[in-house]
C-alpha cells in the first residue's frame, strides 16, 4: 500500500501522537482546575490544535457532539481579526459566528514558533450559565437575543495582558461570575500549555517540518477515511423521525415536527441530504448547520471506524458531505433561537443516521439510543447560606442494542459522554436531597437483543423555592428499535407537589418547584435490535431474576406463552412462537409506526 | 543480620529474590509459574533460592510477596458471590457508575462488569443528609428481613454502603453488628470502615472490590501461610499497592490496597537503588515483554495516585474512564503503556507505521525465537539492527533466528513501504521509543516536573535496550541498569518498608476549620496507624507518621495531595497547609489563585515502619556472556562494527568505555550508543552517559 504522506513513516507517526498528545493534555489541565461541575466532573468541553488558516488538526479525546463544530470556532477568529500577536487570547460564543450555542465559550490562542504564527489551540467549555432570564441559560425562547450574551470573537487577552473592558462586561452578564471567572482561567491555562507543547515540538522537529506535517495529519485523516468508506456498500437509505416539540407554548402548542435524511453513498464518499425536514420552530430547537453535522460524523465513525484508528481532525470529513435546506431546523438561520437544538437535534440526527444506514449495513449498526441529553436546572438561593446557586445536571438513559449483544444501561450515548454528578456532591453543593436514582425496570426495548435502560432520578426541593427548567427529548417520539426490535421507553418528567399532586411537564421549558416539591425525571431505555421472539429464553430469564424485566414487562413485550413455558426450556433454546409483527415495514423507515 | 526472601509472581515465572542484609548480596531464582496454585511456584521458587544460596529458615528475617490474586480474582471474574445493602433509592448505584462510557466510537463496546448482580444489591430505608444528620432512621425491621434474606442465599461476603456514611456512620455500624451477630464468620466490609470519603459510586466500588476479593486473598495467603509455616520461616508480608508492605491481618481488613502489588515492587526497588546510589531524582522504567511502565521518584519519594481502576478493558489512556472497578486507594501513580519486547509492528490502512498493542507475548513470541511467531516484532527489530545478539539470548539458551526477523519486517512493513528492512526496522524503533517516551513524559512533564533533571532507571528483560534512545529523546543525561535487571522488580520486595495509609473526609474550609475538631479527627486515624506499627513490633525508632491533606480551591472538584505538617493543629499549621497547596497547584497546572479559599476534602494518615536499610551489590563474579566480541550494529543509518563486552568486563573508571558499545549479561542487554559511554560502579551498576 502506498504510503498517503510525504514525511517518512515513522516521523509522522511520531509528530501525529505529539499532536494529539497536546490536545488529550488540554484535557488534563482544564478538567482538573475548571470551577464549575459541569466541566471538572461532567466533563461537557472540547480541546482541539489548529493551523494557521483554523483547519483542526487533532481534536482530543472529546466529547462527539463537538466533531462537526470544532471546526468552525478558529476559522471564525481567523476570519474576524487579521493582526494576531503572540499573548493574544480570543473568546466567543456565537452560534452565527463559528460557534454551536451560547452557554459553548470558545476560548482560542495562537500558538507562535520566532514571530510567526503556528497555529492555534481551542478549547470550548460549557458554561453553567451565560446570561438571560433562566438561571442555566436554557430558557424556551424565541429568538437568540433571549438565550443570554452573544460574543462575536472579542480579544480577551492583547499581547499578554488582559483586556478588562471584555472581561468586565462579561462577568457583568452570567451568574455566578467567581465561577466564571476560574473556568475562563481553566481555559486560558489549557491554552498556554498547548501553545507550550506546539512551540518545543517545532524546536525540535523546525517549524516548516511541523507545519507539513499538521497538512499531512488531515490528508492522512482523509485517505483512512476515503478507505474505510468503500467497505460501506454503495447505495441510498433513508429515515423520518420527529421531534417532542420546541417548547413555545401559544398558537403552536408545542407542536412536534419531522426531520427527513437520505444517505447516499457511492465509491469513497458519503452525502447526508435533509431536504424535507421542516422549516425552522419558533423555540430553541434549531440546530445550525455545524450542529447538525456533528450528529451526521458522530454516527458515521461509529459505523465506520468503530475501532477508533481514524485520527479526528478536518480532514477526516473532507469525503462527507452534509445538506440541509436553508432556514429548516436542521440549518437555523439568524436570529433564530438554537440553546436546546445543539445536544437534542445533533442525538436525534445521529440515531436517525443508524436508521437509515440499516439498509445498507444491517450488522454494523445500533437501535435508536437515549435520544436526549436530558436536562435538568434548578436555580435560587441556598437556605444554608444565603447563596445563590445554579445547578446543571444531565442524566443518562440507555445505549441502543446492537446486532450482537444488548444495548447498555445508564450510559451517555452518540454525540455525549458528559459523566453524571455523584449524590453526595451535588447535596453538599446544592439544597436539595436526592430521593432516588435508579434504573427503569422494562424501560429497555424488547429484541432479540435488548436495549439498555433508562434510569430514574428524584430531587426533593429543600426549604425554599426553586426555579427550575427542563430540557429533554423522546417524551412523545419513543427510541426506535431495529430490525423489528421494539422500542424503548420515553422520557417522562413530573413534579410532585407538596400537596401529593402530580403536574406533568412538557418537555422544554421553565417551571416553579416549590419547597418540599419532588421532581422526578424517567429518562429513556433504549429501542431493542431484532424480534423480541427471537430473545434467548436463558437470558430472559436471567433480566427477570434481576429486575431489568418485570413478569408483567415480559408478558407484554415477549410472549406470555412462552414465558409461562420458560421454567422448562434449555439455555440457547430459542422461543418458538412469533411476536405480532409491529406494522409492514413502510417505504422508508420511520421511528414511528403510526405516522407513516 | 539475616536474609530477606522476596517472592514477585510473573505471568510466565516466579521471581524469589533473596538479599543478604549484612553484604547487599542479592540472588534471584527463577521458577515457572504454577497458575493452577501460585503457592507451589512460590514455596518451590523460595526451595530453590534457599539451596541456591546455603539459607537457613532460622536466617531468614523477612518474607514478603507481590500477589496477583486480587487483580486476577477481577480480572477473570472469579471472586466471592457477595451482597450489597445501600441506602433506599441507591441499590443501583454500583452499575448506574458515573455514566461515561469507556469507549467515544466502539459500537460494540461492553457494558463495563458489575460485581454484585442486581439481585443481590438490597436496599435499607434509611437516610443522613449532607449535613451528616438522620433524616430517617434506619428501619430495623427492614433490616431484619435483609439479614434473612442474605442468610438465605449464602454469599461469601457483604458489602454495606449508605450515603453519607462518611459523615456519620451510626447506620452502617449498626447493620454491620447485626450482620456480624446473626451470620459469625461471614466478612463484613462497611464503606465507613474502608473508605470514609465522598462519592457514593467510588466508596461503594471500592467496598465491594473488598468483599469480592477478601475470601479469595484469605483462602490463599492462609495456604500459603500454612506451606511457609512448614518450610519454618517466618510469617510473610504483602506488598501493597502504595509500595509498603503489612501483614496479612492488614491485607484482609483492606483487600483493594493489595491491587498493584507487583508493579509497585519495580518502582521500590527504583527508590532504593536512588538512594544509595544518591540519585534523588528518578524516573524508573520497567519495559517487559507486552508493556512498559514508568514512574517517577523527586527528592527520593515516590508520587501516589488514588484515582485508579482495576479490571475491566484498557485504561492506559490518561482520560477517558475505562470499565473497570474504581478503587480509591493510594496507588503508586505508573504510566503503563502497551510497548514491551513481544509488541506487533504493523500498517495502518493510511499506510501508517504502528507498533501494538497486540503483543507476540511469549507464545508464539518474536519471529527469530522460531516459536511460531511469523509478525514483526520490536525484539525482531533489536535483532536486525544488531542492538540484540543475532544468534542467541539468555546466555546462549535462547537461539535466535536473525534471518526470520528479517523475513517478517520485510514482508509486513518494509516491502509494502518501499523501504529496506535496515530502515524498516529504525521505524519500528522509532515509533515503540516514541510511546514509551510518552509514558515518561506523562509521569514527568506533564506533572510539572523537568525530565532532564532526573536520571532514568532501566530494568525489565527490555529496558536497558532502549533506555539510552529514550533519555535522548527526553534530554535526560544518565541512564542506571542495575544488577539483575530482568528480575529487579523482586529486589523492590526485599528492599521495602512496612507502609499503611489511613484516610477519611475532613469537609471543610481550611479559613474556616475548627483546629480542634481537625486534631480529634487526625488523632483518630493516627491511633490506628500507631497500632499497626506497634502490633509489627517495630522500634519505636524507626517508625514514622506522615500526615497530608487532599486540597483544592473551594470550586474545584479534583484534590491535590498537600503535607501537613505533626503535632498540635494550629492555625499556622493550617496555613502552611494552604501555601503548600497554592505550591503544588502552580507547580501542576502553571497557575496559582491565593486569593481563593482553599477547601480541605480529605485526611490522610500514612505509617511507615522502617525496616534496615540494605545496599544492592552486583555479584562481581557473574560470567561474562556466551558472546561475540564484535558485531555489526546500525547507528544513524549505518552498519558500524561495534565492540560487545560483557557486563563484569566493564571497566569501572570514572573514564569508563565510549560508545557505541553493546554491554550483555544472562538475563539483558544494555545498549550505548555514539555520544554516550558507560562504566561499571563500585557496587556493579552500570551507568550510562552522556559525552561531555
């Protein structure tokens, strides 16, 4: 085979792992000195090297939901500010202007080798709050002025010394700004290390080597990516889903509303097409291009490079293209409200991209996952202190079964792996107590092979009154299941009030918690691969001695026959009766059986 | 003055080092392994050690031993049938993790092993906020029933965690005397007992990895006990995974702190041979067949971590969390990677060089053992280039193929590169040295330390081949191998100290912290230590309290390790205590903000009983090895004829002999390249240098 790069082999393998070594060691330094939980323990950032024109050259081990969009935060910089000095720090965060929502700061550094620019590193951090009404910044709004501070790329730092008009005015416009201000420092310290790294890796190797090899690194990502992709059959899929709602009550209602892809593939290279998909909603469910892309590459490497081996970088999708109609909610246009879209539609796009790559690559693909990051923020002041606070969780459903094995429970899956908040610190943290946090039993998809399960967890609103809001998907739009599995079990999120009653709550959207109130929130299973009947009756029986299925779960979603007859049968003996079938298959797939 | 046995047990032999604590003499021998019954390998390898070396039982002064039962119980998934009781709402805590998944894109990832299954994990109504006061009280008639149950289903061991145990552990006590009243005999671990710290996944972890390894540790170390008994020698001592040792009622009180037991010995031994030889400063390097390990030791103390998981797939990688079983106990802090000898070269689709992590292992092993192995090799790379002997290792027991080597690198990488087999084989070099030198740099310059200023000490069959590439690579002037470089490891045994660490959370500001209640809560965990110095009959002289505080600014959510100073707690003790920490933060991540307050998390306590300093002295008669004197070595691109001395041959002026050389012994290889020269010490070590 030929060798793709012009560098000898064993150098460029040895400046490529420096590469992404830098990027993994942005990780290191940010995570542990960040001050807010969603980033030292969550661990919802991204860190990337750049060139000099902002092509990415290595993105670290980070979070999928960045592949599409990491991209476009230094081309933004690069775009706006023509003279860049060594000691030069940049931030942004706007979704119009390179970035994915506005709680994502893009905090970007040049990285200079004797006066001459190199390159630059990158790292975006969610921030817990980043202004407007809503405590979390997630408040359903309907434009973008509403969703809290838009920064256009702004100098932060000149020549070494920080810029305080910027800084000022900033602080001025979050919550909790002491916070804010460690996990800016976080940042900017992630960035100087890299610029570090950068600077002794050119001593070592001269600058003009070390720039040839960051182009070769990309065209090396785009030849495995080009050979990979022929291993894919040619051909075409497709796959309609829709979605709960976009959180604006009003005329609407909160309607839901469709999302269409086609995949067609052909020779060494892909194209994503969206046309059809509903025109852009009122509410922050619009996902900007770049959003809608990182779902499509989320899903594609783990079809096509589920063993890791193509380094992520710019290159890497040069052989995919992505289209989606202009002002439709898979390609949000100015001024139109995105805070929800960026993690609910880039999880949507990626389980729809399995859908549809079914087709053509049955065996390489999963049934729908989770499908929402699942959201929850609580707001007020700490009756222990006198504090205000703001609490950011996500919580973890299922992971979708697959052609050879059951989906996982409890686990962030496709474009998220942010890590849950233990109990004990979020109590110590926050005033509330959390009551319970548990799996669902049944939640996961009957099949042939399982889903995972979606999990329970219950806060109890201690003292005084919280402002809360809530963030979720698949309340109505349950996770698909796969070749005839069947689906998982949908969100579900209620408040319990003092009083005993239960208000159920759309999925988007603000709400009051009084003290004493119990908020529970059921977040998905994942759907099931294959036909329930097809369950080995060992390892169903095994999911009831554990709970995950209840003989009444089982009754509905197998086959009572047969589990009434599974005492007698032998480990490896297959059901022998059919489940009834879910509907004829339509002409293209649909999550939902019922809307054709 | 006596003998020291140390007894380290390897995947394919069964190191026994002995040390004569008068001279510094040390010996090892070498017996396969016996998976079936480690102890027979064991007592056999301590026979023949003892023959060997004309060592009585009634000499004998210490005998200690690196175990692998625990991380093998894991590993295979063959410890205890066990139960859990949690907190009401929690029984899922264990399996619910932290809910990342190990893997960003494996679409066939597993789901990471839960030790207890589901149906056995019970829940208690029961509950203690954050403020460590009962919120509801424990439900004894709950309790009642839970105890029946778990006597019903007859597991081997229980495991009790309840939230905010580590606050106030009145629930917990109170379950574990009904347990222990109702079920005699039945191990009972309390998270509050094992690990009194926040994190309700992480205490809960590391409780059940105690009872889930706990009966299988006591069943072995209480044959094995039994077999040394026997033999009249003394009774043995386990290496833990912070590089003490203890005693086996220690080891079975806290089963998870035996975990790294074997890899911690190498970085012990690294200590020792720094401090007589006074080298402070060292980064140890310990590269066997599949993989290779680094650690790093400042002013002569070794750095330890307890951020760890054992089991479970692949966490080499520094970040992602993998899927194994979180234990929060100090571990040495190593960087392994997957680069040893037997480690695979092979071509990406992009048409990239990559050596591993898929390793020939010892079965079939590199192509030129002729073992069936045919996939180029780093051993088969060492062999082409001429850095190992072409014709045989081993003191001539191993033949070696030269020509298979060259086959395999030619038709794997070299043809399909368009390259010759001599460049091929640089590559292979080039690309193996460059993820080791990642393991050290991740050890050294990425906790802020400056790799130039240490030395680097290589052993492991495979180190002293490529440690003077590596110190290059890095800028580090002095390479050290010492005696018996394939077995140092086991010397690490013989060399150690009795060592026990205690920990609890201590939540507080440490602006803000009440002196005296912080002084009641240290004097706790030091009782405990002091007890366990006392009951190994040490003298008082010789043992040692050492007290830190795990540190961060208020809004951060991970620690770093801070001293505190003894005695009474004061508020200038408190004081030092945040300089120190303010330090250690500038130092790890290039900034400091001492405007912050700083939050104390946990306390820890560490005992130490010092056992007799010993000096290492290479055996002066070893034999020259079976070699040739000269053979064709390639340097910079170049075959060069290249002088090959064996070890005893080395001169011992400060002159010593310039490279390029090839210095060989029995069980190693050391390679000294243009630029570098080495010389033999007076206690044999070999020292390598840079040119001035």
């Amino acid at each position: 085979m030929a060798a793709a790069t012009k560098t000898d082999a064993a150098t460029f393998e040895v400046v490529k792992n420096s590469l992404y070594a830098v990027a993994a060691e942005m990780k290191v330094v940010l995570a542990k000195t960040a001050y807010s939980p969603i980033l030292k323990a969550a661990g919802d950032y991204s860190c990337g090297v750049f060139d000099d024109r902002g092509e990415m050259v290595a993105q670290g081990p980070d979070l999928p939901i960045h592949l599409g969009s990491m991209p476009d935060a230094v081309r933004a910089v690069v775009r706006a500010w023509e003279e860049i000095e060594p000691g030069d720090v940049f931030v942004h965060n706007d979704p119009y202007f390179g970035g994915s929502h506005l709680p994502d700061v893009n905090v970007v550094s040049p990285a200079f080798v004797d006066g001459a620019l190199l390159g630059f590193c990158c790292v975006r951090a969610h921030w817990p709050d980043i202004g407007s009404a809503t405590p979390g910044s997630y408040g359903a709004v309907t434009d973008i002025y509403g969703e809290g501070l838009r920064l256009p790329p702004v100098r932060i730092h000149r020549g070494g010394v920080v810029n305080r008009d910027v800084e000022d005015m900033i602080f001025a416009n979050v919550r909790t700004p002491d916070e804010r201000r460690g996990d800016l420092r976080a940042q900017i310290a992630a960035n100087r290390r890299a610029s570090e790294r950068l600077a002794a890796l050119a001593g070592k190797y001269g600058a003009g080597t070390l720039r040839r090899i960051m182009q070769e690194v990309m065209d090396y990502s785009e030849a495995m990516m080009r050979t990979l992709l022929r291993d894919i059959p040619d051909g075409e899929g497709a796959f309609e889903d829709f979605c709960d709602g976009d959180g604006i009550a009003g005329s609407h209602q909160d309607e839901t509303f469709d999302i269409r892809l086609r995949i067609i593939k052909q020779g060494d290279g892909v194209r994503v097409d969206f046309e059809g998909s509903d025109p852009q909603v009122a509410g922050p469910m619009n996902a900007p291009l770049s959003v809608t892309a990182s779902g499509v590459f989320a899903a594609l490497k783990m079809v096509i490079d589920s063993a890791g081996v193509v380094p992520p970088n710019s290159g890497a999708w040069r052989p995919v293209k992505v289209l989606a109609p202009e002002g439709s909610v898979v390609n949000a246009q100015y001024p139109a409200p995105v805070v929800y879209a960026n993690h609910e539609m880039s999880h949507r796009i990626c389980d729809m991209v399995f859908g549809a790559l079914a087709v053509l690559v049955p065996d390489r693909v999963m049934a729908c996952s989770q499908g929402t990051s699942a959201v929850l923020t609580l707001g007020g002041t700490d009756y222990r202190t006198g504090e205000r606070y703001v609490s950011y969780e996500t919580i973890k459903g299922g992971f979708g079964a697959r052609p050879d094995r059951d989906g996982i429970s409890a686990v962030a899956s496709g474009i998220s792996n942010t890590m849950n908040t233990p109990v004990e610190l979020i109590e110590m943290s926050f005033p509330v107590r959390v009551e319970s946090y548990e799996l669902r039993p049944d939640s996961g998809g009957a099949g042939r092979w399982r889903g995972g399960l979606g999990t329970r967890r219950t806060w109890r609103i201690l003292e005084r009154d919280a402002h809360a809001a809530v963030c979720c998907e698949r309340t109505k739009s349950p996770p698909f299941g796969i070749e005839g599995g069947a689906a998982g079990a949908p969100a579900r999120i209620s408040v319990v009030d003092p009083d005993g009653t239960e208000r159920l709550l759309n999925s988007k959207g603000s709400f009051e918690a009084p003290a004493g109130a119990l908020v529970v929130f059921d977040v998905p299973g994942s759907g099931g691969y294959g036909p329930p009947a097809e369950r080995d009756p060992a390892r169903l029986r095994e999911d009831l001695a554990d709970g995950y299925v209840t003989p009444e779960g089982a009754r509905r979603d197998y086959d009572a026959a047969a589990l009434d007859a599974l005492s007698g049968t032998r480990p490896g003996a297959r059901l022998s009766v059919r489940a009834p079938e879910l509907s004829a298959a339509p002409a293209v797939p649909s999550a939902d059986p019922h809307r054709p | 003055m006596g003998w020291r046995i140390g007894v380290d047990i390897g995947g394919t032999f069964t190191d026994v080092a002995v040390l004569d604590e008068e001279s510094g003499r040390a010996g090892i021998a070498k017996v396969p392994t016996t998976p079936r019954d480690f102890g027979a390998a064991v007592v056999d390898g301590i026979g023949a050690a003892m023959r060997d070396h004309g060592i009585g039982p009634e000499s004998v002064s210490l005998v200690s031993h690196a175990t692998t039962v625990v991380t093998n119980a894991l590993l295979e998934e063959k410890g205890a049938d066990i139960a859990l009781i949690a907190t009401e709402g929690f029984r899922d805590v264990l399996e619910l993790r932290r809910s990342a998944r190990a893997d960003l894109y494996d679409l066939f990832q597993n789901a990471p092993a839960v030790l207890v299954p589901r149906r056995r994990r019970f829940e208690l109504r029961e509950r203690i906020d954050a403020q460590g006061e009962v919120v509801t009280p424990l439900d004894e008639a709950g309790l009642d029933a839970v105890v029946a149950r778990i006597h019903e289903l007859g597991v081997e061991a229980v495991a009790v965690c309840l939230m905010f145990s580590f606050l106030n552990d009145a629930h917990e006590r109170r379950v574990g005397d009904r347990l222990r009243a109702a079920l005699p005999g039945l191990p009972v671990f309390l998270s509050s007992e094992v690990l009194p710290e926040i994190r309700e996944f992480e205490r809960t972890s590391t409780t059940a990895v105690c009872a889930y390894v706990g009966p299988v540790l006591a069943s072995y170390l209480d044959r094995l006990e039994g077999a040394l008994a026997g033999l009249g020698l003394p009774s043995l001592y386990v290496m833990g995974s912070n590089g003490g040792v203890f005693d086996v009622p220690e080891a079975l009180k806290m089963p998870a702190a035996v975990v790294e037991s074997g890899p911690a010995a190498g970085v012990i031994a690294a200590q020792r041979m720094g401090r007589q030889l006074g080298r402070p400063n060292l980064i140890s390097f310990d590269m066997g067949g599949t993989t290779a390990k680094a650690s790093l030791i400042e002013n002569g103390r070794i750095e330890t971590t307890s951020d760890y998981e054992v089991g479970g797939e692949g966490n080499v990688g520094r970040w992602l969390h993998g899927t194994g079983h979180p234990i929060r106990v100090p571990v040495i802090d190593l960087a392994e990677v997957s680069a040893g000898g037997g480690s695979i070269a092979w071509l990406d689709p992009g048409g990239a060089l990559r050596v591993g992590p898929q390793s020939a292992g010892a079965e079939p092993g590199p192509a030129c053992y002729r073992q069936g192995g045919a996939r180029p090799t780093v051993t088969d790379a060492n062999v082409v280039l001429g850095y190992l002997s072409r014709k045989h290792l081993l003191g001539g027991r191993l033949p070696i193929d030269a020509a298979a080597s060259e086959m395999a690198i030619r038709k794997h990488i070299a043809d399909p590169l368009g390259q010759d087999v001599a460049q091929a084989a640089a590559g292979i070099l080039r690309v193996v040295n460059n993820s080791m030198a990642e393991a050290l740099r991740i050890v050294s310059v990425e906790r802020g330390h400056d790799a130039r200023e240490f030395s680097l000490a290589a052993f492991g069959g495979a180190g002293p081949v490529h440690a003077a590439a590596l110190a290059e690579e890095l800028g580090i002037a002095e390479v050290i191998v010492p005696p018996i470089p394939g077995g140092f490891s086991a010397l690490g045994l013989v060399a150690t100290d009795l060592r026990r660490d205690y920990a609890r959370t201590f939540y507080a500001r440490i602006d803000e912290a009440d002196p005296r209640v912080l002084d009641q809560r240290l004097g706790e965990l030091e009782a405990a230590a002091r007890a366990m110095l006392r009951n190994a009959g040490l003298p008082e002289a010789d043992c040692a309290i050492e007290r830190s505080a795990d540190c961060r600014y208020a809004r951060q959510a991970y620690e770093l390790t801070a001293p505190l100073g003894l005695g009474p707690v004061t508020h200038a003790l408190l004081e030092a205590l945040a300089d120190a920490f303010h330090e250690r933060h500038l130092r790890t991540y290039g900034h400091k903000n001492p405007d912050e307050p700083v939050q104390m998390v946990n306390i820890r306590v560490t005992a130490t009983g010092r056992l007799p300093g010993v000096a290492f002295h290479a055996d002066a008669e070893a034999p020259p090895a079976a070699g040739e004197p000269q053979r064709e070595v390639w340097w910079f691109g170049e075959p060069v004829r290249c002088p090959v001395i064996a070890r005893g041959a080395l001169p011992a002026g400060a002159e010593g002999h310039p490279g390029p050389i090839i210095v060989e012994e029995m069980d190693c290889t050391t390679v000294v390249p243009p630029g570098w020269r080495a010389r033999r010490d007076e206690h044999g070590f070999i020292l390598v240098t840079r040119s001035a």
